[in-house]
C-alpha cells in the first residue's frame, strides 16, 4: 500500500503563489510516475502536472509556464510552485502515484486552493 499526504493548500489572492507538497509512504517502487490533478466545484477532476522518477515533466496548457513541478525523490516528495494564481485555479488538488511496472494508482486526499479576485 502507498500513502499520500498533500499540504501547502489555502487562500490567495489572484497573482499570487503557493507551493503544494504531497509525501508519499509505503510500498513505493524505484519507478513511478507523480502528479497532480484538480476539481473545481461541479467539474470533473482534471490533470494538471505530472513528473517520472527521471524528472521528465509534463503540464496541462491551462498551468504551462505558471506552475513548476517536482519531487525530491529522497525524500519520496512532489510539489507543485504555483505562481500567478488565477480564480480559476480555484480547486481541490490531488497528489496521484503510479506505481509501475503495474500501474497502479495511489490518489491523496485533496487540499483546497482557492484564489480570490
């Protein structure tokens, strides 16, 4: 089993910035993909960044050159910098592991951001 533990959520105001961070434990392969998703109000959960153990990096268009993704793989940590922060970031953020070489899925259980206009 693996546990996730997301925290760094809370209120902004619009262009500003925080930094989520999300600590795995358990039964963490060498090999697996983190990331982060998000649900806004009455929407579907959404990805929103995703990083390999090689640090190779992927971002939705909505966040690209705004957030920053990464882990600290000693520490079995990801976090997300978000920087100029838009109401529409507004969300639950969930820290999502897969573990490969099965893929399987390990989710969080959501911290809230919410940014002000």
């Amino acid at each position: 089993q693996v546990q996730l533990v997301e925290s760094g959520g809370g209120l902004v105001q619009a262009g500003g910035s925080l930094r989520l961070s999300c600590a795995a434990s358990g039964s963490i392969s060498n090999i697996n993909t983190m990331g982060w998703y998000r649900q806004a109000p009455g929407k579907q959960r959404e990805w929103v960044a995703t990083i390999t153990t090689n640090d190779n990096t992927n971002y939705a268009d909505s966040v690209k050159g705004r957030f920053t993704i990464s882990r600290d793989n000693a520490k079995n940590t990801v976090y997300l910098q978000m920087n100029s922060l838009k109401p529409e970031d507004t969300g639950v953020y969930y820290c999502k592991l897969v573990r490969w070489p099965r893929g399987v899925n390990y989710w969080g259980q959501g911290t809230q951001v919410t940014v002000s206009s």
